[in-house]
C-alpha cells in the first residue's frame, strides 16, 4: 500500500487523487489550508496539473532552503578541512628543517634506540642501494625514538 503523502522526486504527488483524499480526511491539515483559500482551491480542486505545478513549486523552494545551507556547509567544512591539512603541511616543513638545521651532537643525544647493522644493510639492498663487504664499515647505528 503507497503512501498518500508519497512524493515523487520533482515533488508532486505520486497519486494526485490519494493526495488530495488523504488532505480532505486530515483534520489538522485542512485547518491549516483554510487559511489559504488559494491554495485549498488548487489543491482540493479538479485541476489536478495545478495541484502538481504547485507542490513541485513547493518542493523546489523548501529543497532550496533546506539543502543551500548544507551545501554551504559542506563547502566550509571541506575549507576547513583544506586549511587544517596546509597547516599540518607548514608544521612538518617547518619540523623538517628544525631537524636538518640541528648539529651532529644534538642529534646523536635524540638517538638512544639502537640498530642492527646487518638489518640496515640488508632494508638499504631492498631498496636499490648496493653496497659491498668492503663498503660495510658501520658498527654501530642509532635512531631516534619514534614514540
């Protein structure tokens, strides 16, 4: 069984007919259309494209107040997003070269975690970076703490 109220999607009523029946049958709803006597005459009328034109009307004025502000919602918080997402670029750029400006001293207190140096040569090789026995003269790598 379809709904009476049932709009389609330009807004006019799916069964006219059903429509305006389930209106005529509404107590709370023809009080209100009383005190549009225009429209309860286009609604409750036999013209029934009338009926349609006008709740199409309807519809395409309440979708434009109802969706505008969330169109321009979604608009602000994707700006805010974009800004956020630039600002966090800026804060490791800015991090970036904070680090590369910092002496070998000061950046051999921040690396307390120690690692294996087979285990580097071998991630170096799977990288594309060859190097031989006679080139593999670390002993001991450290790396900052990451946490």
């Amino acid at each position: 069984m379809e709904v009476p109220f049932a709009l389609n999607t330009d807004g006019t009523a799916r069964d006219p007919v059903a429509f305006q029946l389930a209106l005529k049958n509404d107590a709370a709803k023809m009080q209100a259309l009383q005190s549009e006597p225009d429209v309860l005459q286009i609604v409750l009328g036999d013209d029934i494209p009338a009926m349609q034109t006008m709740l199409r009307s309807a519809y395409q004025v309440l979708t434009a107040v109802i969706l505008r502000p969330l169109t321009l919602r979604h608009n602000c918080t994707a700006r805010i997003d974009s800004l956020f997402a630039q600002a966090e670029q800026s804060r490791r750029k800015r991090q970036q070269k904070r680090l590369s400006e910092r002496s070998i001293d000061a950046q051999r207190v921040d690396a307390t975690v120690p690692r294996d140096t087979v285990q580097l040569y071998e991630q170096l090789y799977e990288s594309g970076l060859q190097y031989g026995p006679a080139f593999r003269l670390l002993r001991n790598v450290h790396v900052p703490d990451t946490e």
